[in-house]
C-alpha cells in the first residue's frame, strides 16, 4: 500500500517561510519523479514544482526564485522550501509521486 504522508503546514505573514514534507511509503509505485501540487479555493489544483531522482527539477513561474524543491532519495522523501510567501500562496498543498497523493497540508498566508 502506498501513502504519501505531508507535514509542514500552518499559517505565517506575508514575507515568512514554512517547509512542507513528504514522506513516500510503499513498494508498488514509480517515485523517479516527485512533486507539489496546490489547489486555492474555486480554483484547480496546479502545479508547484516537480523533482527526479536525479534532482533535476521544474517550478511554475510563479514560485521561481522563493520555492526549492529538494529530496532524499534515500529516505523517499520530498521537500518544498517556500519563502517570502504571499497572500496568493494560500491553498492545500499536496505532494505526488506516480499516481499517488498525499492527504494535503493547509498553507495560509495573511497580509
């Protein structure tokens, strides 16, 4: 049984930083690539970036240069870094691995 299980959300002020975790359990799945997706509400969920196993990684434009995405391919586990957050930062965050996801992890950002 696979379980991608987050932690790391909470609620900060507009500049702050929080890193979000996943941590991948289970055999039968391909975890070359893992990622973080976000869903605001009435909105779709979107990409947030997205990390092999060889660390080569994507974001979308609007986290470039506050996000990092890392892993520890040893421990299956998957890392978001996220500063000088904003406002439009605030949604469930959820990391993915092959055709798996995680439960989410709130992340809200006041002004």
């Amino acid at each position: 049984q696979v379980q991608l299980v987050e932690s790391g959300g909470g609620s900060v002020q507009a500049g702050g930083s929080l890193r979000l975790s996943c941590a991948a359990s289970g055999s039968d799945f391909n975890d070359d690539v893992m990622g973080w997706y976000r869903q605001a509400p009435g909105k779709q969920r979107e990409l947030v970036a997205l990390i092999k196993r060889t660390g080569q990684s994507v974001y979308t434009d609007s986290v470039k240069g506050r996000f990092a995405i890392s892993r520890d391919n040893a421990k299956r586990t998957v890392y978001l870094q996220m500063n000088n957050l904003t406002p439009e930062d605030t949604a469930v965050y959820y990391c993915s691995a092959d055709s798996f996801w995680g439960q989410g992890t709130q992340v809200t950002v006041s002004s």
